[in-house]
C-alpha cells in the first residue's frame, strides 16, 4: 500500500470507505471514495439522459387525460341538452288543444331518457377505452396481444351472453323507434296489456286482471299497438229480414248524430259514424254493421254506448231486435182439445205384433 507523507508528519493511508459487511461476505471488498463519486456520475448522467423521455411520456399521458376527460365532458352536456330540448317540446304540444291526443309527456320522457342513457354510455365507453390504449401505447406497450386476448374474451361473452345482448339491443331499437311507450295498450303475443314501464332488457306490461307481465325484448317477435293513431268501433244490429231497412238506417243514423253532439263523445269520436250495409242475411235475421273512427284506447266505450243508444232507438221506433223477448198477448189461451186424448196405442189393434206377443198362449190338449 502506498502511503503519502504529508511535510512534518507521518505518512498517511489513501483515503477509502465501505459499508459494513458481513465478516463472511464474499465481497467485503472497500469502495474507494472514487468509485461512489464515478458510479454517482453515472447514475446523474444517466438520468439526464432519459428524463427528457421521462418528461416527454407524462407531458403525453396528462394531455391525453385531459382531452379524454374534457372530450366526455362536452359530449355528456351536449346529450344532456339535447334530451331537456325534446323534453321541452314534447311539454310545449302537451299545452295545446290537441296536445293531450297526441303526445304522452311521460311517454316521451322516459323515453328521451333512455335515448340519452344509452348514447351517454356509449360515448364514455368509446372514448375513456380509446384513451386508455393511446396511455399504454406511450409505455411502449405492445397492444397487438392484448386487442387479440380482448377479441377472444369478447367473442367468448357473446356467446355466453347472446340472450341478454339480444334483449338489449331489441330494447334499444324498440325506443329508438318508437314501437310502443307508457300507457300504450300493446299484444306482444306472449302477453297483452298496458305497459307499465319500457326497459332497455325488460317491458313490463299490466293484464286485465291486474297481473303484471316482464317480457324479455328479445322475446318479442311481433307487437301490436292499440294506442297508436286511432281505432275502429264496430257494432253489429240484427233485426228481423222482414223490417224496412231504410226505416233501421234511419233510425240507427239518428241515434248516432245526437250521440256524436253530446260529451265526452264529440271528442273520442273522430269520424261520423257510418252504416257499412249487411253483413248477414238469413232466413229469420238479417245483420247490419255499424262502424265509427274513435279514439285509440276507447274503441270499447263508445261500441257499449252506441250499442246503448241503438237499442233504446230501435225500441222506441217498434223496431225488434232478433233474439228479444217475444210481446206477450193479453187473452187468455185456449186449452187445446187435444191435450186429454192420449196416444194411439199398439195394444189396441189385435193384429198388432205387439197384441200377439202379449196375448197368452193356448194350454194343449192332453187328452187327445
């Protein structure tokens, strides 16, 4: 070991210094003062060299935080927008005369709603997932392995889950179409009544007798809307073939003008009411049809209450509706002579089978 003498003094070791070790450790070897400084150097120069890389990734992952979460925000408020403008002119037509007709504010509401729900998922789904990617693409991450591990798992939930995605997406063009809303009175084919509430998954719909039916969307194979546009009122008047039918239609017309002149049925009738001709002509009846525009969901109110009106007429005008209560006369009936007389009986005649059968037989002869 070489020593330096300092002037005046003794000599004095080279200056050098180790972390404690252990007595055994294989590499209980001193780190000289110089080797700390020349390893420090190159950690420093190490780090300036990538910090600019370092500064370069974060600066990338922060702006597209930012432009991610600004991107959501500004779409998010913009369908929010949208939805309180259909919302507001479904409320501006619910104002006017015919408002309550035509459009069902909480029809239109919820459906709006979810309209809104769904494109407001959608669009955070497609841009938070695409700023994600572009963040693991900054880390030099392969994503060729992870879209493919994705494709599979996802080709994998669709076929676990094709029932419910099925009803999600029937659920989804059913409102985007506008097939049926709140208070509609539908035949879905597996069930019919009003529906109560429409879901992206679910509908659900109230029977007649109050039972309530969730039927899957996907499920649904045809549907019938008996609250869209309007409905048709159909009665059927049968009548005697030997009434004058000029006189019945005149009758019947009468009845149904003073009806169309009265409330609440000057507004649930939307057309006049009209005499199609017969339907049926037999050799004891003869069958007329009677048919009126009314309103959709009261089709079965103004049948009863033109059935009503035309039967009070037609007996105020001594027109007999077949299948009526026949007028009873006030003279007494004659007893028929007939009635003591009884029947002709086989017995009588002794050249009936029956006589010779019942006629007992001769006893022989037994002395001959």
């Amino acid at each position: 070991m070489n020593c330096e003498r300092l002037p005046g003094g003794p000599p004095v070791p080279p200056l050098s210094w180790s972390a404690p070790r252990a007595a055994d450790d294989p590499t209980n070897v001193p780190v000289t003062l110089d080797e700390a400084a020349e390893k420090a150097t190159d950690a420093a120069g190490w780090v300036e060299q990538n910090w600019s890389t370092w500064l370069n990734t974060g600066l990338k992952i922060v702006l597209i935080l930012v432009v991610a979460l600004t991107l959501r925000m500004l779409v998010r408020k913009a369908l929010t927008k949208l939805i309180d403008r259909m919302n507001r002119s479904a409320q501006a037509v619910e104002g006017t005369a015919l408002g309550g007709l035509l459009v069902n504010a909480e029809r239109r509401r919820q459906r709006s709603e979810a309209i809104g729900s769904v494109l407001r998922s959608v669009a955070s789904f497609l841009i938070l997932g695409t700023a994600g990617l572009m963040i693991l693409g900054a880390f030099k991450i392969d994503l060729a392995p992870l879209l493919a591990s994705a494709g599979v798992a996802g080709v994998a939930i669709g076929f676990g889950a094709r029932n419910l995605v099925t009803d999600f997406l029937s659920g989804v063009f059913m409102i985007l179409e506008d097939q049926y809303g709140v208070g509609d009175s539908v035949d879905a084919g597996v069930a019919s009544g009003e529906v109560v509430e429409v879901g992206l998954r679910v509908t659900k719909l109230r029977g007649v007798d109050g039972e309530i039916w969730y039927v899957r969307n996907g499920e649904i194979k045809r549907i019938g809307n008996l609250s869209q546009g309007w409905a048709t009122a159909a009665v059927d008047v049968t009548v005697r073939p030997t009434e004058d039918l000029d006189r019945v239609s005149a009758v019947i017309t009468e009845a149904a003008e003073a009806m169309s002149k009265e409330e609440p049925w000057n507004e649930r009738l939307w057309g006049p009411v009209e005499i199609l001709g017969l339907t049926e002509v037999l050799l004891d009846s003869m069958t007329v049809r009677v048919s009126a525009k009314t309103m959709p969901g009261k089709k079965l109110g103004v049948e009863r209450e033109l059935r009503w009106r035309i039967k009070r007429a037609l007996d105020e005008a001594g027109i007999r509706i077949v299948g009526g209560i026949p007028p009873q006369s006030d003279e007494p009936k004659q007893a028929d002579p007939t009635a003591a007389i009884s029947a002709p009986s086989a017995f009588a005649s002794p050249s009936s089978p029956q006589s010779a059968a019942a006629t007992p037989l001769p006893k022989p002869d037994l002395n001959k």
